[in-house]
C-alpha cells in the first residue's frame, strides 16, 4: 500500500438496522476515543439512521454513508433518496453499484455512473463497487466484466478525493467464501492499473478496497495484500467487536 493511500475500513449494514443499534455505534465511537486507529473508520447504516448516528458520533472519528442514492438531484422519484438528502442527515460517503443492487435494481454501469456524478455533485465522497459472479469467474472473464464495469461505472471527473473502488467478487459476498490472496492481488493491480493508465497520479491515489466475508480473522491477511487500501464489510459489521476488530489489524 502506498504511503499517500490511507486505509479505510466501510461498513455495509445493508437491510438491517434499528435504534437499538445504537448500542453498537456507541461502542464503536468508545473505542475511538481509547485507541488510535490506522485506518478511517466509515459506517453505512440504513438511511433511517443515519442523523441518529450522526448525533451520536459528532465531535469522534467515526464517519458516516448512505447506501445508495439517485442518479438525479431531485424530483418525482417515490422512495428514492437523493445525494443531498444523504449528504444533509450526516453522510459524508455513499456506496454505489452494489453488486445487490446491481442484482436487485437492475443497475446497469451507466445507472451507477450518474449516482456517481450525483454523489459528486452534492459533495459526497463515493464508493463504486465492481466484482465478477461466479460464473464470469468460471467462464474467466473476471478481469473483461472488471475492466467493463471500472471504465463505464466512474465518471471521468473522478479523483483519489472524490472516489474509493470497492472489489467485491458477487461469489464472497455472505457466503463464507473468499478469494485467494492470489486472486486478490490480481484483481487489485489490475484495477491499479486501470485507474491510474484513466486518471495518472489521481488513480494511483484512489483507494482499492476488498469486500466479501471479511472477518476478524481473515483480514490481516487480506489487508496485507498489495493495493488492498481497506475493507469493505457487510455481516461482520454489524457487531463493534467484529469491526473493530477488522479495522484494528492495520
Ligand atoms: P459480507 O461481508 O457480509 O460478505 O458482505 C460484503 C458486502 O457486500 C459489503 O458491501
């Protein structure tokens, strides 16, 4: 990992989350306060949440993003949330292009490219998560649907400010299955690669994260791998402990 990228380790809480999930958050922001972390610290809970954990974390480490949002700034779109909504209740990221909306939504690469740009446009700092299924793996076409998704996915104004990419191969993700670091490392400097041939000194500053059943256990190892610049976790961050415990293996 190079010197200028400093780490972050996400937390995707995804469908799940209540106010008496507060308890974890106000464990998470102690820890902050007793230890010094090497990484940031980013938590993405339900929408719902977000202002209740803002209040809570004002003044700690601990920052907060939404989970999606739309591709427009405003307007006739029931139940969609905006950038600046997110932005305005206490985000200060949002993931885009999850592979379960990608599955869920049917959102097409040029769908996550204007969240993207919407996400940029309100001030939002933006995940974009790309990953091959398993069948594209089988098929070996990992690296062709990678390639694919980074080129049509991020829009052209993004820097290493504005953009963090996420690696999830679809095939990790709760399933207790996770790559080789062989297979990481691959994907990873191949998405190097790409950034920085699209967007030079930018891309070589943009952080590469890895997601799909990060654990407590397995993340030292998986951190450790060349352009991994942090994690991003689903199920092992609903618990301080689990998350904490990933974050703190840097
Ligand atoms: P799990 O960590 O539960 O595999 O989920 C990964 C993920 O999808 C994070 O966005």
């Amino acid at each position: 990992m190079s010197k200028s990228r400093r780490p972050l380790v996400a937390g995707n809480w995804k469908m799940n989350g209540l106010k008496k999930s507060q308890a974890e958050v106000n464990k998470l922001i102690k820890k902050l306060t007793k230890q010094h972390l090497k990484c940031d610290l980013l938590l993405c809970p339900p929408a719902t949440l977000l202002t209740r954990f803002k209040n809570a974390a004002k003044g700690s480490r601990l920052r907060l993003g939404g989970q999606d949002c739309h591709g427009q700034e405003k307007g006739a779109h029931t139940g969609d949330i905006s950038a600046q909504m997110l932005a305005d209740a206490g985000a200060t990221f949002v993931i885009v292009g999850h592979s379960e909306r990608r599955a869920d939504h049917q959102e097409t690469d040029r769908i996550v490219r204007a969240k993207a740009g919407a996400a940029s446009a309100a001030g939002l700092k933006v995940i974009v998560c790309v990953g091959e299924t398993a069948g594209e793996r089988r098929q070996k076409k990992t690296l062709r649907v990678i390639g694919r998704q980074l080129t049509k996915s991020i829009p052209d104004k993004s820097s290493s400010s504005s953009t963090v990419i996420a690696y999830e191969p679809v095939w990790a993700i709760g399933s207790g299955k996770t790559p080789t670091t062989k297979q990481v490392a691959e994907v990873h400097a191949f998405i190097r690669r790409k950034l920085v041939q699209r967007f030079g000194d930018e891309g070589e500053g943009m952080r590469i994260l890895y997601g799909g059943s990060v654990n407590p256990v397995n993340a030292s190892e998986l951190l450790a791998i060349a352009n991994v610049d942090g994690a991003l976790v689903g199920g092992a961050s609903l618990k301080a402990s689990n998350f904490w415990g990933i974050a703190a293996s840097y």
